[in-house]
C-alpha cells in the first residue's frame, strides 16, 4: 500500500516562507504524478501544486509566483517551497499521488500550515 507522509509544516508569519515535504515508499515514485492539496476550515480541498513524472507543473492561480513544487526521484521525495505566506494560505497541506490528469489516488496525512498576520 502506498504511503506518503508529510513533514515541514508549522507557524509563521506573513511575509514569511516554508518548504514542505512528502516521502513516498511503496510505489516506483519515478512514474507517478505528484500534487499537493489543501483545505482550510470550512472550505473543500484544493488543488495547490502539481508536477508530473517528466517535471512539468502546475499551479493553482492563488498561489502562482509564490510557491514552487519540485521532486527529487533519487529520494522519493516531492516538495512544495512556499515563500511571501499570507494568512489565506493557512490551512492543512496534503500530498497525493494522481492521475495523469491531476486526479488524486493515494493521500498523505496531512501537516497544518498556519500563517498569522
């Protein structure tokens, strides 16, 4: 079964930056379309960041300019480095694998993202 698992999340304030991070084990990393999602307090998930297997990415409008995703296949390892964080992007940052058109199967945990003003 596949299992990612989410580290680097925290508080800080506006302005400031974070870099999170997932770990994949029990898939061939390689091959798989990455994606990062959030949700905030009553509001549905949403599509954050995402870079397929040759390293193409996307991004959602709210966070362009300001986030970046990247992989490292050597350590099955996807990241998302958040810089200028506002108090909009507070929410819970998941990882998942997807499809090739960006369509979540397997989920992280999880880690809470809070930005104070």
């Amino acid at each position: 079964q596949v299992q990612l698992v989410e580290s680097g999340g925290g508080l800080v304030h506006a302005g400031g930056s974070l870099r999170l991070s997932c770990a994949a084990s029990r898939i061939i990393f390689s091959i798989y379309p990455m994606a990062w999602y959030r949700q905030a307090p009553g509001k549905q998930r949403e599509l954050v960041a995402a870079i397929s297997s040759g390293g193409g990415t996307n991004y959602g409008d709210s966070v362009k300019g300001r986030f970046t995703i990247s992989r490292d296949n050597a350590k099955n390892t996807v990241y998302l480095q958040m810089n200028n964080l506002k108090p909009e992007d507070t929410a819970v940052y998941y990882c998942a694998t997807t499809t090739t058109t960006f369509q979540a199967t397997n989920w992280g945990q999880g880690t809470q993202v809070t930005v104070s003003s």
